[in-house]
C-alpha cells in the first residue's frame, strides 16, 4: 500500500486542489489562471493527483435540499463483532448509503443515508442483517455540508478569478438520476463525455448539467484524502441546543475551520457537528471553545472516527485514498453485492 507521505501536497498542489474546490467544473484555462501556471501544469498536476487516488471530484445531491424536501438520515449501528467486517462489506456496496464510517465509541458505524421518502428509509434501516442495533436519526435541516470545506489556500485575488456555483439548493428530481449517476465517477467529465454516459446529445447534456448547477439540485465535490489536508482527525459531536437559539449557534458554528457539517436532527440530541480537526487533543480544545463561545450548547456524547470507509460515494483506503465510486442513488432498489474492496 502507498504511503501517505509519497504524495504529499506542495504548495502548488494544495492550491490546485482549493480552486476545484471552489470551481469544480472550472477549466483548465480557468484554473491556470488562477494559479497562475500554464493550464498544462495544472491539469497535469491534477492527473498525478488523481492517478494516485489523492483526489476525485463526485456528485451526488445536494444534502441542504434533500434534506428539506425528501429524506436524509444518520443511522447508528451496533455489530457483532463477528459480523462487522462483513456488514461493512455490504453497507459500502448500497447506493443509498452515502457514507460509511467506524467510529471509536457509542456505536460501532456511521451510516449517512439518502432516500426519496420515509417509507424508503425504513425498508433499508430494517432491511440490515448483521446487526445488533439500530438508531436513525433523521435530518430536519442541513445547514452546512462538507462540500463546502475548503483548504483556505488561496489568495483574495486568486479566489475572485473562479466562477463558483450560484449558492442555490433545490431538490434533485428522479428525472435527474441518470445525470447523477453518470457525474459520480468523475464530475469533471467533458460534455460529450457525458452526453454518452447518458444517452443524450451534447446539447442536451449541457442544458441539463447547466441547470443543475444553476438550480443547485447536484453538489460537486472535490474529495481529498484527509491525511493530506493537515487535519487528519475526524470527530464528531452530537449536542442540544435550545431551539430558539439554535440559529445563532449554527451561525457561529459555520465560520470555524474545523467545522465541516452541521445539522439538525431529530431525537434527544437536536444538532450533530462534523469536525476535521489537527490533532486529536484538539478535540477536547475544540469542545472547550464550545463552551465558553456557545454557552447554550451541551455536548452530550462524542465520537472519533478510527476510518472512513466510504465517504459520499467515494471508498477510501486506509490512508484515506479513493478508489472507486459507489454513486450515491436514493431511488436504487437494489445492489448487486459489494464492489471491489479498497
């Protein structure tokens, strides 16, 4: 297996990796001139990127829409330990699994999960074998994603020369779903490349990939391999918030870096934050800051997470390297057993 510091990110990289952070369909011609490299450099820095697994952009739909519209959940599952291994092969194969990952206490996985509806989401939950337990919790409001998450390696100048995506969030429709699957793979795809993913003309392809940006129905991501970004720990957070001072907190809670997802969900606990963090004793540091910037926030259970195994579609190595797309498909009705292992 690769070591993680065989692709270490220079600076170049790292900037390279912020602008299709910020501009994921943006063209090479665009990215160089950001950079401020020839568009030959750049795309072929982003090919060793990909080529090594450190980087792919995906899609799937946009989780603030889904969740105000159709149905987004996280769902705790307890093993036997047994069976664990073997129910994380069949959970990573399930397209309405987005992600899945092993957490250090209070349950053994962590399953983010999109459906079209209620219904959809039982039959799945229930559906599970191997498992000792179950908990949803259902997603009543997303209000920042991990898409959103960036590097911060830019500069102001280098920022304004992009053309990010409106900040729009509608709903994906079932009519869209070919153009989901089809961008998961690879999102920066060519136009004539997606026209024949999914059977359409080109022109066909761009008005329906134009609209989808401008609507917001799809986000487009670019996955990095965590090890790399220098915040290599992942936790998570699950609190209680008074619900009229929950905007105020989200609010706050959105402009820290640590911050990559911040959600309200039902159950005891009315908010999960989703953090990247340097270290784990910036775990401890960073609950501290909690309490003393958001004296009406109470943490009431934390989790590290010892790996990801799929996140968003993407299975991810040990090191946290893509290698392999499982599109994200709410409306799948079945799956044809796990793909490849990492």
């Amino acid at each position: 297996m690769q070591d993680s510091a065989a692709y270490d990110l220079d600076e170049i990289d790292r900037a390279l990796v912020n602008v299709v952070q910020v501009a994921p369909r943006a063209s090479w011609a665009e990215v160089g001139a950001a950079l401020g490299v020839d568009p030959a450099t750049a795309a072929r820095r982003w090919n060793r990127l990909t080529g090594a697994g450190v980087v792919r952009v995906t899609a799937y739909p946009r989780l603030v829409g889904w969740a105000r519209h159709r149905c987004l959940a996280f769902v705790e599952v307890d093993c036997e330990p047994a069976t664990r291994e073997r129910v994380i092969a069949e959970l990573v194969g399930v397209p309405q699994i987005a992600s899945v990952t092993i957490a250090s206490s209070g349950r053994d996985l962590c399953l983010t999960v999109l459906t079209p509806d209620l219904a959809s989401l039982s039959a799945l939950v229930l559906g599970l074998t191997g498992v000792r337990a179950t908990r949803t919790h259902l997603v009543t409001r997303m209000f920042t994603e991990g898409g959103t998450w960036r590097l911060d390696s830019l500069t102001g100048g280098q920022r304004a020369v992009l053309r990010p995506p409106p900040p729009a969030a509608g709903v994906l429709a079932d009519t869209d779903r070919d153009l989901l699957v089809a961008l998961a793979p690879d999102a920066r795809c060519s136009v004539a490349d997606l026209a024949e993913r999914t059977g359409t003309s080109a022109s066909t392809a761009r008005r329906r990939l134009a609209r989808a940006v401008r609507d917001g129905t799809l986000t487009f991501r670019c996955e990095t391999a965590q090890p790399v970004t220098g915040w290599p720990v992942s936790a998570s957070f699950w609190a209680r918030v008074p619900p009229h001072g929950l905007r105020a907190v989200v609010d706050g809670l959105a402009a820290l870096p640590e911050v990559r997802m911040c959600a309200a969900v039902t159950g005891a606990d009315n908010l999960v934050i989703s953090l990247w963090l340097r270290s784990l004793p910036d775990s401890r540091r960073f609950e501290e800051r909690l309490s003393t910037h958001f004296p009406s926030l109470a943490v009431n259970d934390r989790t590290i997470e010892l790996r990801a195994v799929k996140r968003m579609g993407c299975l991810l190595t040990p090191d946290g390297r893509s290698t392999a797309v499982v599109p994200v498909d709410p409306w799948a009705v079945r799956h044809d057993g796990p793909p490849p292992a990492p």
